[in-house]
C-alpha cells in the first residue's frame, strides 16, 4: 500500500482524460472524475450515454486512453479491491445454483479455480446473506428467485471477497419503486458500515438522490462530476449536451429537460423536443 493511501488521502478510484471510441464512433471523451472511500457516487446517463463501457474501462476489460488508477495503482483484471454487480444477470430457474452458492462464488471471483469448503468461508457466506437480508432465500435457486432479491444476493456475491471499490450497473432497472428504496437503502448502510466506495449506474437519478454524495453525469460522451447540486444545473448540463437544457423546479422535484441541439436559436416555449426527461428530487 502506498503512503498515499495508508494516509487516505488518494482517492480509492481516479478516471482522468479516459477516452474509448468503439466501431469508429468515440463513446467516452475526456471522462474526468475521481472518487474517496465511503462515497456514494451516482453514474447517470440516458441509454447509450457510455455507463456499462466506464465500468468496463475501469475493470481493465475494455481499452482506453487515459488514465485509471484503482486504489492508486493502475487499473487491472480481477482486481480484489473491485467489487462488480453487471447490468444483465439471467440464470434460468432449472440451475441448481443456490443463492447461497452464488455468494460464496464471489470468494473465488479474484482468483483461478474454486477454494475448498471450510467453516471460515461458511461463516463469511452467512455473515453476507444476513447482511443483504437474504437469508430467508438462501437455499432457494437463483434463477428463482424476484429481482429484488436477485439483486440482494449479487450485491453479497460482489462484497464477500471484502472490495474497497463496488461498482453496480443500473441495480435498480427492473426493480419496482418499493424495491429499489430497499435496494439504495441497503447499499447506503454498507457504504458507511465498511467504508467502501459506490459507484452505481442509473438512468433516472430520483431514487438515487437521497443517498449519493456525487454524482457524474454522462452525455454526449463527456461527464460532468460534483455535488447534485453543483452538476444538475442548466449551465453545467447546458454545457455538457451542447445545447440549452432546463432543470426545471416542480412540486420539490427537479425536471431536466433537454431540447434538441440547435433549439437555442428558438424562442416559441412550444417548439420543445424532448429528448431525456429526468425526475429529480
Ligand atoms: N462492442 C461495441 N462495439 C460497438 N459499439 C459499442 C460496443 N459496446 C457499446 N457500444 C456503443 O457504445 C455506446 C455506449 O454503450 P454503453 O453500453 O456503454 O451505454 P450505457 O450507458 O451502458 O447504456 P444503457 O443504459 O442502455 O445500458 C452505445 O452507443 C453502444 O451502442
Ligand atoms: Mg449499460
């Protein structure tokens, strides 16, 4: 470990001038931010803005110019101290693959080959279920088991190995309202218990709103990185589309609505296109 790190004072994750172009077309350009242990971090961007290619990057599963440092050193596969729950998950409901034989895969994720049972690794496995409330379906199989819960159960599966780093693409997507407050609940509770990082990807910013400490807004193929309240404001997503966009007030919430690139030049109030509407509150 660095001094810089022992100290804590290097950011645990630092994404500087990464750039990626894929089939010809550059999908990331200039994304700069960085991240601290117990940061809550919100990744959001529409379809196609580049989330799941950034997670990528930072995995060291996808080339790229620039510079990512995990934990201060440069980024790599298999790295232990990233913890990663993917945006697809399907697992047919005939696998016989506990949730619990799910989790304690995720001991084995960083390295080649799978570790022979033993108490300690059981109790580690207990200890995460109950931590992600998952015990009541623990023996029940995967591909079984609601969305909330799958979720649950990938989130034990991508901490048990102990990250510093946890990265989450869009947990929330299938997820009803309900659910997903136990979701971002539950990762805001570990988050602050373990001192751990969370970057977490997501469309819609709303329900993420109450917990996250930053946030790095994607469009365009660049990101703009802060506070909410520093990054969700007309003059920075302006910016960041390249055309006017409003963050529009209403009933305590926040509206983002962004035109269609040349609307700036048109003063009618009903010429809007409406390419993203956000909720925010
Ligand atoms: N392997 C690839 N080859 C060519 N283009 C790709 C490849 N992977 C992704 N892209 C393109 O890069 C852009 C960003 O894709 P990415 O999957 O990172 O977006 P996203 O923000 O995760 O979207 P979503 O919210 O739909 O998951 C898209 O336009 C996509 O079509
Ligand atoms: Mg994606």
């Amino acid at each position: 470990m660095s001094e810089a790190l022992s100290n804590g004072s290097a950011p645990i994750l630092a994404v500087d001038e990464v750039s990626v172009s894929l089939a010809g077309r550059e999908v990331l350009r200039d994304v700069s931010f960085a991240i601290e242990s117990g940061e809550f971090t919100g990744l959001i961007g529409s379809n196609g803005a580049g989330k799941t290619t950034l997670f990528r990057v930072i995995l060291g599963l996808q080339a790229a110019h620039g510079t990512v440092l995990v934990g201060g050193a440069p980024r790599s596969r298999r790295n232990p101290l990233i913890g990663y729950v993917p945006q697809k998950f399907q697992l047919d409901p005939d696998v016989p693959l506990r949730a619990r034989d799910l989790v304690a895969l995720g001991l084995d994720a960083h390295r080649y080959g799978i570790a022979t049972p033993s108490r300690a690794r059981r109790a580690r496995v207990e200890e995460m279920l109950e931590a992600v409330d998952a015990r009541d379906f623990a023996d029940a199989r995967v591909g079984t088991l609601s969305g909330g819960e799958q979720q649950r159960v990938l989130i034990a599966h991508a901490l048990i190995a102990a990250p510093k780093l946890l990265l989450l693409d869009e947990p929330l997507a299938n997820l009803d309202l309900r659910s997903g407050h136990e979701v971002v609940a539950l990762l805001a509770r570990i988050t602050s218990e373990q001192r751990i990082a969370v970057l977490i990807s997501a469309h819609e910013m709303n329900p993420l709103l109450p917990v996250i400490d930053r946030i790095v807004y994607l469009a365009a193929g660049r990101a703009a990185s802060g506070t909410t309240e520093e990054v969700v404001r007309t003059s920075v997503l302006s910016a960041l589309y390249g055309h006017h966009v409003d963050v529009l007030q209403v009933h305590g919430r926040v509206l983002v609505v962004a035109g269609e690139a040349g609307e700036l030049a048109d003063t009618s109030d009903h010429s809007h296109t409406q390419t993203q509407v956000e909720i925010v509150s």
